[in-house]
C-alpha cells in the first residue's frame, strides 16, 4: 500500500491553521471536506467548528443547512428561526438533522413552532447536548390543546451546564410543570400567560444562591414575584418592561449594579426621575423596540427624565428582522434633540434609518458629553467612502469616539 502524502496544511502550527480557517464562512466550511482525505479530516474536527456561528434563516430546510447540523462536530453559537409558518412545519428538516447529528452547541436560539412532532425532535436535541449547552434562548409559539410541551419542559430542566435562560412559551393551554433542577446565574422570563409568573418564581427559587440576572418581560406582575425576588440576594441585573413596581423591587436587591428599563411609559420617567433624587448608585440602561414611528418620538418624549442614563440602545423588534423589515425612518432633528437629552450616557445604539450627515449638523461639544461608544445604522457597504468619512468627521468631532456600523 502506498504510503499517505500529508498535506502542506498538515505541517502549519495549529493556531495559524485556524486563523486561516476562520475566514471560511460557516455555511461553506464543510464543503472543504470534498477536497481530500486530509481536508475531510481536518474539517470534521471539533476544534474548527467551536467558536463558529451558524444562523438558520427562517423556515429553511434546504442545503448547506440539514447536512451541516447532522455532521459539524461542534458550534459555539446556532440561531434557528422555525417560524413564521409559511408551511405546516417550517424548518422541520433542519430540527431533525439536529437531533440525529452529535454537535455540541454552547448558545442555542431556537424559534419554534410546536407539534407532536417539533415537541419530540427538541426533546432529542435537548437530551443529546445535556452536558454541553451553557445559553439557550427559546421561543415556543402555535401551542394548541393537543401540543405536550412537557417532555421538552424536561429536557430543558435537565441540562446539567446550562447558566444562561431566556424562555417564552405562547401557549393558552395551561402547563402543568415545575422546574426542579436549574440552578442559573441568567434568567429572562417573556410572557403574557400566567404559567410565564409560575415557571419565574420556581426558577427562581432555584437559583436563589446563583442568580446574577433576572428579567421580566411583558407580564407586568413583578410585585407578585417580590418574594422570591428577596431571597436572590446576589442579582446585579434586573431588566424590566414594566415599571409600576420597580420602586418596592429594588430595595430588596443589595448587590444590584444595573437596571434595564425597556419601556418609554410614565411609570418609567417616574422611577427614573425618583433613582436620581434618591441617590441610586447602579448604572441604568434604556432599550428602546421600535415598531411604529410613535416608537422613537416616545423615547424623545421621556424628556429630562433621561439625564441620569448610562446608555440607549433602540433596536427594530424582533418579529422586524424576523420579517426583513425595513427600518424605521427618523428625521436627522429627532435623532440630535434625542442625544441632546443624554448628558450621562457613554454608550449609544440607534439602530434606525436617518441622515447621519443632518446630525452632524446639529453636533456640539454638549451633544452627549460623556459618550465613548455610538453604533449606528448606515445603509452603505462596509468600508465604503461614505462609512469612512462619517467616522472620520465623527471621531474629528469627538476625539476617542469609537465608532461601530451596525
């Protein structure tokens, strides 16, 4: 038998070997493996694929996507988006690819539609990666009378690394499950429906010594969780859309460092105004979801309430990106009288469609005084003329800006 010829690729040092290799895009990677014996080899190891990103647009079951998921050793990072449903299973093939395939994944975020089927394929694919996901973001929609979300419920409360969870379950039905096993340094818990109240307060009660973070979104009941919320004594974090109770909640948190506020609300410019008579000591955040054009003039509205924020970041919802929606449109003067109302605010997110040029225009040495970071939305290609002459008139504006393009 003739003896193997290595491949020059074979003699480079590892790290070289991978830094080259982190230029193929992720959905072409595999494909290298046709090459030769020795890139087949080299391809299928786990080391190349771990800090790789795999994004499965939405309903998607055509190649590279099945194959990938059935054969990649490893992902640092898979987003999935089963939804909306422009078919009775949408994505369907690519869940099954990942149950049957041994890739372990850190992050998860899967959108689903739920089923008998879609139930008992993320049970798989939950039970199969029991040891090796850290981070997962899951949201459950479609939940009819018939659909029995608990053996995935259970799956979810067995994974034995898991510290990071964002769960909404869009279900009218009611759930008759209580997690027993987690115990999580991350928590973020979306829902309208009651069960969305009870699976917080076990979480919870859980992680009452791990809990570094908590959030709460669109149930408007955080007072009915004060309780639990007592007990978790090390939380620094707390994200919250609803701000009624915000003021009774945050007492009771002796190591909170950061509040998110994620409504633009009386109650929220009441509790912000409040924070800054009473000395809070944490750092406040503000993200803003933009879904009409009232979205960001709502935001402008909160007026001197916004003096004492640390950074903003307005974003398109998700259900927009989701969609391929086109981002909201807003006047050049909005933008400027906006950041005209951030004199505290180090780090700004305007991920929205405007003339950066007619903001310049109206920039001044007050013009948020305290910013060291500003992302931007601008519609031009990365290293465009265009892209680099606003960063280039920027940071002349504010020397040490670091500029970012969304």
């Amino acid at each position: 038998m003739p003896e193997r010829r290595s491949s020059p690729l074979e003699s480079l040092p590892p790290e070289v070997l991978h830094e080259v290799l982190s230029y193929v895009p992720t959905e072409q990677f595999l494909q290298l493996r046709l090459l030769s014996h020795c890139w087949s080899r080299l391809v299928l190891q786990a080391s190349f694929w771990r800090r790789r990103r795999l994004h499965v647009p939405p309903g998607s079951d055509k190649p590279p996507y099945p194959g990938i998921l059935r054969l990649a050793p490893a992902l640092g990072t898979l987003v999935m988006q089963m939804m909306p449903a422009s078919k009775p299973l949408p994505g369907l093939l690519c869940l099954k690819a990942l149950a049957r395939g041994r890739c372990q994944i850190r992050f998860l975020d899967l959108w689903f539609t739920a089923s008998t089927t879609s139930n008992r394929l993320l049970s798989r694919v939950l039970r199969n990666r029991r040891s090796s996901l850290q981070e997962l973001h899951i949201f459950i929609s479609g939940c009819a009378s018939t659909s029995n979300l608990l053996t995935a419920l259970e799956a979810v409360d067995a994974l034995e690394a898991l510290h990071t969870l964002k769960l909404q379950v869009m279900s009218r039905k009611a759930l008759d499950f209580t997690f027993k096993n987690l115990r999580l340094k991350s928590l973020q818990v979306l829902d309208y429906e009651d069960h969305a109240e009870k699976m917080a307060r076990d979480l919870l009660r859980l992680g009452r010594d791990t809990l570094l973070e908590f959030g709460l979104e669109s149930t408007g009941n955080l007072a009915a969780l004060k309780p639990e919320i007592a007990q978790c004594s090390k939380i620094a974090a707390l994200a919250v859309d609803c701000c009624e109770d915000l003021a009774e909640v945050v007492p009771l948190l002796p190591a909170l460092e950061r509040v998110t506020i994620k409504t633009t609300s009386t109650a929220a410019v009441a509790w912000l105004e409040r924070a800054r008579r009473d000395g809070f000591s944490g750092k406040v955040h503000m993200e803003v979801t933009t879904y009409d054009d009232r979205s960001f003039q709502s935001l402008v509205d909160m007026g001197p309430g916004l003096r004492g924020v640390h950074s903003v970041a307005v974003s398109p919802s998700v259900w927009a990106l989701f969609l391929e929606r086109a981002r909201l449109a807003v006047p050049p003067a909005l933008v400027a009288e906006c950041l005209q109302l951030l004199p505290a605010a180090q780090s700004v997110v305007l991920d929205v469609d405007t003339d950066w040029h007619g903001v310049l225009l109206a920039w001044s040495p007050t013009l948020v005084p305290s910013l060291r970071s500003l992302s931007i939305f601008v519609p031009d290609p990365p290293n465009s003329p265009a892209r680099l002459q606003l960063a280039h008139k920027l940071r002349t504006l504010r020397p040490g800006l670091v500029v970012k393009f969304l």
